[in-house]
C-alpha cells in the first residue's frame, strides 16, 4: 500500500519500534491511513497469538528429545522443529537415516532424471 502511494521505507523491519514511530508519524491520506490502521492492529493481534501457541507448544514439547535435538540442525527453530516433530512421528519406525530421508522426500528416486 505504501508502495502504491510512492512512499518509500527506509527500514527492514516496519513492524519493530523503529518501524512502528516511523508508521506513527506518517501522514497518509484517506482511505490508506484507515486501512494501513486496520493493517497494524490485524498484525500485532496475529502476532500475539503466534507467540501464545510458540509458548504452549514448547511447553508441551520441554521433555521431548527429538524436538531437542532437531533444533540443533541450522535453520531449525522452535516452530519448525515442532512441525517435524509431529510429521516424522515415532522415530524409531525408521531404521537407518536413509529411511527416513527418502520418506521425507529428500533423496532422489528411481525415476528422477539423472544430473547433468
């Protein structure tokens, strides 16, 4: 929207404090000033139920060892270790790592074109 009205942002995150006094001062016309309001207030409520279900889910998952140890792996945060988690299951119905790359998908298949 603020693309649209050729307002340019200086910053990389518009919803941080910075961001937010910046948004606070600036003068929009209407009907954009409404609707980059309605925007603000719809994303700092989406934000606040993320952060509640990120802190029941880690609760729920504190003991939890593969939830523990997929967070080690770089790019593995809370949320998507969580997803892991829950998509891969019981582990140990997996009996090589090979196992479960492939059902993951992650491992070429027999019927992939060969690299070039």
């Amino acid at each position: 929207m603020l693309a649209k009205l050729g307002v340019e942002v200086s910053c990389s995150d518009i919803f941080g404090a910075w961001g937010s006094a910046w948004l606070d001062e600036l003068a929009l016309p209407r009907p954009y000033a409404g609707k980059v309001a309605s925007l603000r207030q719809l994303t700092g409520w989406l934000t606040s139920e993320i952060t509640a279900l990120e802190q029941v889910t880690a609760g729920q998952l504190a003991g939890h060892d593969a939830y523990r140890a997929v967070q080690e792996l770089p790019g593995i945060g809370p949320v998507l270790g969580a997803i892991i988690v829950a998509e891969v299951g019981d582990i140990t119905r997996f009996r090589h790592p090979a196992r479960l790359s492939s059902w993951a998908g992650l491992t070429p298949g027999t019927m992939s074109p060969m690299p070039r």
